[in-house]
C-alpha cells in the first residue's frame, strides 16, 4: 500500500454521481431519528404532531434549497463553513464551521451509544467503539466504500419501514380519530416538535459537505439535495400516519420506541425484534454519514488554519482526508467509552439550526447570474431556524450559545495573537 501523502494539502477525487449522492442523503436522514424522534416530538406537540413534522420539512426545504444552490456556486468540501466564509466573511464561516464540528461529534457519540444499547445494552460503549473504529475504517479507504455500504444499510432500513407500516395498517386497530388536532396542541409545543424532527430531516447537509467529491456539482448537488429530502418527507410522513393511526398522540408520547411498540399493538410482536434490529443498523448509516460531514468539514477548517494544518492531508492513494478521519473517529471514540453524552447534547440542536441560519444568509447574497433561489426561501429558512432554536429547551439554548461564544472567543484570541506577531 502507498503511504499517505505528507504534508500538502490535495483535492479530493469525484467519484460520487447523482445516485450515490442521494443514497448519502437518505442514509443521514432516514437514520435513527425516525425510530426515536417521534415520541418526544409528540410529548411537546400532542395531537399537532403532523403539524409540527410539515413545520419541519418546510424549514429543511428552504434550507436544503439555499445549501444546494450554493454548494453549486462552491463545490468544495465544508458546506456552510465555504459558503460563510466566501460570502459573509471569515469570521462567519469559521463560526459555522466551529458549530458544526463540536456540535456533530457530539452527535456522532450519541449515536454510537445508541448503536450500542440497540444491540447488547449490557456492553453499549464497547460496541459503540467498534461501530466507530468499523466506520472509520470504511471512510478511510475511500468515499466510494462509504457509498456501498450506505446503500446496503438504506435498502434494509426502508425494508423495516415498509414492514412497520404494512403491520400496522394492515393488522392494527386504526381509527382516523387519533389524527384530530385537539386543545392539547399549542403553538410553543408544535415549535418545540418541529425542532425535534428538525434534526431528522437534517442529513441533506451531507451531500453539500462533500461537494468535492462529486461528479458534475453544479449539476448533480442541485438535483440530490431536493430529491433526497423529498423521498425521507414521504417516509417520515408515512411512517408517523401509521403509528399515530394505531397508538394515538398519547400512547406514542409515553412510549420510548414507537415503531416496536406499534407492531406490537398490531399484534406482530414477531417484527418487534427486526424493528429494533433495524433501528440499530438506521443508527449506524447516520453515523457513518456524520462521520464523513464532520471529517470533511474539519479538513475545510486546517487547509485555513482555523484548526491545525496537518489535518488538511489528503490520502495519496484513498483521496481522502484520512488524518482528520482518524482524529474524528478518535474523538468520538474516547467520548463513547468514557462518557455518556445522550442527555448532554443539546448544544448541537442549536448550533447546527445556527449553521444552517448562515447557509440561508449566505444564499441571501447569491445575485441572479449565480442562480440564487427566490427571495423568499432563504428569508424562510433564517426565520425558521431562528425560532425552532429559540423554542428548544432553554438549557438546550444556553449549552449551545455558550458552545458559539467560546469558539467566537478562540477565534478572536487566534486574530489578537495574529496581529500582534505581524506587527
């Protein structure tokens, strides 16, 4: 095998076309959220659970249309992080960035953890470790690696889901009563759903992250980001029919796995395990995919030197930013196996609604030659992620300004240092 490159930075290669780059965003999206989302999502909107999943994706909309129009205009790898720093400024690109870093492998751990309490509780961080070393080994050896293997694991989570709804409709006890919209819906409970759910849809962000590694960006980004995302509303839309038809908004709010427990009250109790199965393998397809977005993100950050150049070495011969790879994995590695941080992400909600505030910014100021999208959808966008942040528990809200404000802090000491060496 040849070694890895040394020192200078290299363009990643494009290997990803339009199929693969969808798989990507189904793979993010259709992950673990749609098995755990749904309960907390209705404990804070009650009956107006569907209302809150349509606020949801009209805000993923506007936002997946900003990000795909300016990974068009910048197919580099980074998403927001480019797309601040060319059109806002460095310092609001470097902001970006910093919240999607921290904030997703935050995520990233989380999720390994929930990989591991799916299939051997009594072990959970142990195999969250080695659902991490096994990611990051895939990503290591190539971004077409991570497609296979993405593929695989979205064919058999759409199968569980498929099973999941043809279970309920079919052998469950429906009553299109439970989809009423009752009193115990307000205006700040669906907000606060909408901001759960939010995150399920987030996934598209991906495809933009490795615009680098894409055939065709200009053509190919525009066409996934909106395809991907339209395919998950049709499964998320589906799926919660389904399960509120059989449980009803308040069952499913006390329950803490929805899908199992709604083929169970369907009767199938035989599918429990498989749906179980399957969320731990949608768990792993959002780690994957997160994994490659924060990789790819931080390799954007060193070649600015906004984190350490070292990590912006590309893999001679795997054309992949390998050291940022590894440093990630390790990370994620180290906090699955000393903390659990499953309660402790709050944060994150609020510094990737924050990212993508700056996408919608940014697309803002794309002019008529550049393709920008209408005026409208980013105007949308910003306002929409500005209240589902804002309508996040307030220790969710705190964590993740005080999140913002130490890597705005690190960043001005980083210019002071700067400055007083040039002078």
């Amino acid at each position: 095998m040849e070694g890895p490159t040394a020192a200078v930075p290299e363009q990643l290669r494009r290997r990803l076309g339009m199929f693969d780059a969808v798989v990507i965003g189904l793979g993010a999206m259709i992950g673990a959220g749609i098995f755990s989302a749904l309960a907390p999502a209705a404990r804070a909107a009650g009956s107006g659970l569907l209302v809150g999943l349509a606020v949801a994706a009209v805000v993923a909309y506007c936002n997946a249309t900003s990000s795909a129009r300016l990974a068009a205009r910048y197919p580099a790898s980074g998403g927001t992080y480019v797309y601040g720093r060319e059109r806002l400024g460095d310092f609001w690109g470097y902001l970006a960035g910093w919240g999607f870093v921290v904030g997703k492998i935050a995520s990233c751990a989380a999720i390994a953890l929930t990989v591991g309490l799916y299939v051997w509780p009594d072990q959970a961080h142990a195999v969250a470790v080695a659902a991490v070393a096994a990611l990051t080994a895939v990503n290591y050896v190539g971004i077409e690696k991570s497609a296979v293997v993405t593929r695989v694991i979205v064919a058999a989570v759409l199968a569980v889901l498929a099973m999941v709804v043809v279970a309920t409709l079919g052998w469950g006890s429906t009553e299109a009563t439970r989809l009423d919209i009752g009193a115990d819906a307000s205006a700040g409970g669906i907000l606060q759903a909408a901001g759960l759910l939010f995150f399920a849809f987030a996934g598209y962000a991906r495809i933009a992250t490795l615009g680098e590694e894409v055939r065709e960006p200009a053509r190919t980004i525009p066409r996934a980001i909106p395809l991907a995302l339209g395919i998950t509303l049709g499964v998320y839309g589906i799926v919660a029919v389904a399960v509120l038809l059989v449980l009803g908004p308040q069952r499913l709010a006390a329950t803490a796995a929805p899908l199992s427990d709604a083929v169970d009250a369907a009767g199938m109790h035989w599918l429990a395990p498989l749906v179980r199965a399957g969320a731990a393998v949608a768990a792993l397809g959002s780690l994957l995919a997160l994994v490659l977005g924060v990789s790819r993100t931080t390799l954007a950050m060193a070649r600015d030197r906004h984190l350490p150049h070292a990590l912006a070495a590309v893999h001679r011969r795997f054309k992949v930013p390998h050291r940022a790879e590894l440093l990630v994995g390790a990370v994620v590695a180290v906090l699955v196996a000393t903390t659990d941080l499953r309660s402790a992400i709050g944060f994150s909600s609020f510094a990737v609604l924050v990212y993508y505030a700056i996408a919608n910014v940014s697309a803002w100021t794309l002019t008529r030659a550049e393709n920008r999208p209408p005026r409208i959808i980013p105007i949308v966008g910003l306002a929409g992620c500005l209240a589902l942040a804002f309508a996040l528990p307030i220790s969710s809200v705190i964590s993740g300004a005080s999140v913002l404000a130490a890597g705005a802090a690190a960043y001005g000491i980083r210019r002071l240092i700067t400055a007083r060496r040039g002078t």
